[in-house]
C-alpha cells in the first residue's frame, strides 16, 4: 500500500549533516510514514476546523538556526522575516513579536496609555485586543459594527469621542477592510491615534493599501489559524516615524540593545520601559519558510474562499444563508470563510448537524461587552449588531490543504440540513 508522508503521520526524521565544520550545512530529511493514505469516503468522515500547513522543509531552515551558534530573538532569521515585510508591503519599520497580543501591548506603550485615557474599539473581536489597552489603565468603550459587516461602525466612534479619548483601535475581520478613509478622517479631527489589530488581514488591501499600513500603528497574527503562521508569534507595524526607535527599546525590554548588535553604540542600558517582546531566532525560522511561500499560500487560500462563495450564492438566495459582504475599496485574502444564519436556533442546530456529519464548523465572538469579566464596566449601551453578528455566525473549515471535494460535500451537508424539516 502506498504511503503519504506528512508531518501528522512522521513516526521518524532522520537528519544527515554534510560538513564537519558547518562552511555549508546540507541536510536530508528522511520521513519514514506508517499511516497509509486514505480513501476519499474515509476523508470525509472527519474535516477540520483547522489544520496547519508545516511543509517538512520547515525543518530544514530551523536546523540551519539552530547550527548557527544562536536561537535567540533578532538573529539572522528575524531579520530576513523583516525584510520580507519590509520590501513586499513598503512598511517603514517591523518587529516580530511572540504574539499579535503582545504587539499590541506594544502599540498600547507606543500610543503613551494612562488610566483613565479612553480607547474606542469593537465589543465584537478577540479579548487580546482589549486586553493589551487595560492593562495601561485605559478605560475601554466599546463600538457596534456594521449593520452588513462585523467590522466597527464609523459613525458610532464619531460619537463616541470625548476628550478623554486617546486611541482607536480597529479590527479587519476576517481580513476584509473597515471604513479606513472615514476612520482617519475622524482620528485626524480630534488627534488620535489609530491602531490596526490586523490579526485577520495579512495580504489584504484597502483601496490599493496594504492593510496594516494605515494606521499610525498595525498589528500582525501568526498564530496556527491564520494564513501565514509559526505556531504562535505577531508582528508590529510602525508606520509613524515618532515610534520607530521607541518601538525597538520596548521590543528589547526596554533597552538600546539592538542599537549595541548594530554596533551604533559602545554599550546597551535599560533607557525606557519595556518586556521581552521578541521571539527566539528558531520561530522566526520556521516563519520564514512560509513567507517564502506568500503567494502560493495566499493564492490557494483565496481560491478556497472564492470556491465556497460561488457554490453558496444558491443558499444565500433561498434565503437560508448569507454570504460575507465584501466592504467597498477591500480585497479578499483568504483569511476565513463564513456564513449567518438568521435564527440563532437554527444556527446552533446546523453546527450539531455538521458535527455529526465529520465537519468541524464554529462560531465566533461572544461580545466583549456582555462578558462575565466586562459586563460591570461597560456603561450600558446595546450594540445589537454586534449581538446578532454573535448568535448567527458560522465560521466554515478552511485551511491550505482542504480540497474542492471537501468544499463540496460541506455545501451538500448544509443543502441536506435546510431541506429536511425543520
């Protein structure tokens, strides 16, 4: 029977080095797999949420590193994921970080947050985002999204600035952009800042404009569930010149220590504030191996996203599902796939349904205003698209490696379940 090699079934790696005095390391990867490969009937039974895309070669670039005499943060491989943002999207200054949360702890020190100051940002995002502003003391106000998007309401922040307002921060859900001219307009009227939590929205663009770059600060995820990852991991943008060398000491527990490797000064110090916010040399590695793979990765995975839109446009017109509204002036880039359901019984029902199915479908976001932890401090307001945006999405397994057939029999399974009685 033929085997398929694949990191999920590696029951041995066998690495041969070819250089005694490590000039020019070769390696072979011997991958010996004992899982045979599995009939199409049988790939069915179980699909996914999620499954990360690790090519074996991964390897060969984190063993590299880790021959270098060094795995630790800002090394050779951290520079080379630098570049590749730096040159491929033209942002001013990167930092790789162990976590889009701490890049945005970062952005909170960088925006100079005191308690008190007041932070305007969706209740409907991960706690991450609210998370990196409470911790300077900020007092946070939650917006409503969009009535036709899960993305923050513009006219809800206008009216939500007072002078104690300090920064907003947006969240690109699902990779696809917010109202950026309108949201900059705003935080131009009143001189605040503006964050992107892009955790979502890597390759995407608005209006032509890398995502991430609008803001006077941007924020990257790498975590497994995202297009581009290295297991966990994040990464800040600086886009306004006032941050760059601040950032850096942030980043370096608050020392001038890159400054000191780049040899601009004899010694480092501790000069600000700051944590260990950058990632060892061997997570940077094995991003690197995918960003060597952009294109390929962010081209299958908007095929993806393209293929389940198209075979649901049906569903959507008998009024049993809708489909993701694309903002205007906003691309695709293939972050996720996901559906509402108008009733939140019928969206709970169709979730068990997939389950028993073999498919691993899941919702999204419980409100952060209405969470057991925030409920005391919100002020009271309804934010009722958020609330329905929380009981009727369904967020539909996507990841590199799912095939069309899969697609397919997951369209059929929700055909299946609306043409049963209900």
């Amino acid at each position: 029977m033929r085997l398929r090699p694949s990191l999920q079934t590696v029951s041995k790696i066998k690495i041969i080095h070819h250089s005694e005095k490590y000039q020019r390391p070769l390696f072979v990867i011997c991958v010996i797999s004992r899982t045979p490969i599995q009939s199409e009937d049988q790939d069915m039974k179980s699909i996914p949420f999620n499954k990360p895309y690790i090519p074996l070669v991964s390897f060969n670039h984190m063993i590299r590193c880790a021959l270098s005499g060094t795995i630790a943060g800002n090394g050779t491989y951290t520079k080379k994921c630098h570049g590749f943002f730096e040159h491929r999207f033209g942002f001013k200054k990167v930092l790789l970080t162990t976590s889009c949360s701490d890049a945005l702890e970062m952005a909170a020190l960088l925006c100079g947050i005191q308690p008190g100051d007041e932070v305007i940002m969706p209740s409907f995002t991960y706690m991450s985002t609210a998370n990196a502003f409470l911790l300077r003391g900020a007092r946070i106000v939650f917006a409503d999204t969009l009535k036709e998007a899960p993305n923050i309401d513009p006219d809800q922040i206008d009216r939500l600035i007072t002078p104690r307002t300090r920064a907003i921060v947006v969240v690109h859900y699902s990779g696809m952009a917010c109202d950026m001219d309108r949201i900059l307009q705003i935080a131009e009227k009143h001189g605040i800042f503006v964050v992107e939590d892009a955790a979502h929205a890597i390759g995407g663009y608005y209006h032509d404009r890398p995502l991430g770059s609008l803001g006077h600060l941007g924020t990257f995820s790498f975590h497994e569930t995202k297009n581009i990852i290295s297991g966990e991991g994040g990464l800040l943008i600086i886009n306004d010149d006032r941050f760059k060398n601040r950032a850096e000491i942030i980043w370096e527990k608050g020392t001038n220590r890159a400054a000191f490797q780049r040899g601009e000064i004899a010694r480092y110090g501790w000069v600000d504030v700051g944590s260990s916010f950058l990632p060892s040399d061997a997570v940077a590695s094995f991003l690197y191996t995918q960003l060597q793979r952009f294109d390929r990765i962010q081209e299958k995975r908007k095929r993806l996203w393209h293929l389940y839109h198209d075979l649901l446009a049906p569903h959507e017109a008998s009024g049993w599902i809708n489909r993701p509204v694309i903002p205007t002036g906003s691309t695709v880039n293939g972050n996720m796939y996901y559906i509402t359901i108008n009733s939140s019984e019928i969206r709970d029902s169709l979730l068990d349904y997939l389950k028993r199915n073999g498919i691993n479908a899941v919702f999204h976001y419980l409100p952060l205003h209405s969470s057991s932890f925030f409920k005391p401090f919100h002020d009271g307001r309804d934010l009722p698209n958020t609330d329905r945006f929380s009981r009727s999405i369904i967020r539909l397994p996507f990841f590199n490696s799912l095939k069309k057939r899969h697609v397919n029999y997951i369209v059929k399974t929700l055909s299946d379940f609306f043409r049963q009685p209900q």
